[in-house]
C-alpha cells in the first residue's frame, strides 16, 4: 500500500503544480495590470501638438452596465509645442566655386508658413545639402525660372507674381533676407 500512496502522493502533487503554476500567473498578470495611475496622457498620431492629460477618479461599485471609470473636474488638455520641419523639394541644384545654388520650393503651404518655419527650412538645408552659397526659399513651383532669371529681364507682372510667392533668400551662405510676404522681418547671418 505504501506504494499505491507514493504513487497516487506523486500524482497529486503533479496535479496540484499543473492548477498552481497557471493560477500563480494569473494572479500575477492581474496585479501587474491592474495599475492605480492618477493620469493617463494621450499623445496624437496625427502629428497635432496637443496632448490631452486626464486625471482619472475611481468610481463607486455599480449595479448596472455603466461604466465605473469617470473624469474628474479637474481634466486638462494642455498644448504642447513639438518643432515641427515643413515639407520641402529642391527643384533646381547648380554646382558653384563657393558652394551650390538651391531653389527650394515648400510643400503643403495652405496651412500656413511663419517665419520660423522658413528659419527652419533654411538651416536644414544649409545642413543637409552644404554646401551652399545661395538659395531661394519659395511656395510655388511656378516661380522657378523667375526667381533664376535676371530681374531686369522681368517685366512687371513677373515681378509681382515671382514677389507674391518668394519667401527667403540665402546668400554668400550666410547672409539671410526674408522676401515677399515676409519682407518685414529682418534679415540674419546664420551662425551669428
């Protein structure tokens, strides 16, 4: 009989691991899972700045299908500044002594472009295509042969249109003047 019990001890005790082992690791997946956070910040995947941060209160037990989560009065969204790089295309590249000459023309410019945007544009290119002596930061393709011809060989109306859509000028690789639109601003040296 001794043999029986050792047998049948053997077989419980593997039974026994066999609801153990699973059940402990439940538990455990349950009590990692189940964290007490005070806040949950969601960040978009649309590429917007804001970040909504909301402060979460426990609710009470309830009898029906309701939630049990609600939002404490407290809920804020705040608005996060991430540096964002308008889209752009070098249209024209022309191999200089000095360096090479860019016309560069921005990409979705219906949402609007500031001055630090083409600040932006202007520094990443200088970095990412140097080097460069000159360059013309445009928002329309359709300039292209006006901004590279001889202003004294454009008659008024190319003037206008090449002035409505001319946005910053580089030269001498350094020298920054904002054109067009932006003519107001001031003009910089990069790396002053």
């Amino acid at each position: 009989m001794t043999a029986e019990l050792d047998a049948d001890g053997v077989r419980l005790k593997v039974m026994r691991m066999r609801f153990l082992i699973p059940t402990l690791i439940i538990v455990l997946l349950l009590a990692a899972c189940s964290g007490d956070d005070e806040e949950t910040t969601t960040l978009p995947e649309d590429g917007s700045s804001t970040a909504t941060t909301l402060a979460i209160g426990g609710g009470g037990s309830d009898t029906d299908d309701s939630s049990d989560t609600t939002v404490s009065e407290d809920s804020t969204t705040t608005t996060v500044e991430t540096p964002t790089l308008p889209g752009y295309d070098i249209v024209h590249r022309s191999p200089g002594d000095n360096g090479d000459l860019l016309v560069v023309v921005l990409q979705d410019v219906a949402d609007g472009v500031t001055d630090h945007d083409l600040e932006q544009v202007i520094l990443d290119v200088v970095d990412t295509f140097g080097p460069v002596a000159e360059a013309h930061i445009l928002d329309d393709a359709s300039v292209l042969d006006l901004v590279l011809a001889d202003p004294a060989d454009l008659s008024d109306e190319q003037l206008a249109d090449l002035d409505a859509h001319y946005l910053l000028r580089l030269v001498d690789g350094t020298s920054v003047s904002f054109r067009g639109p932006f003519e107001d601003v001031p003009g910089y040296e990069i790396g002053s």
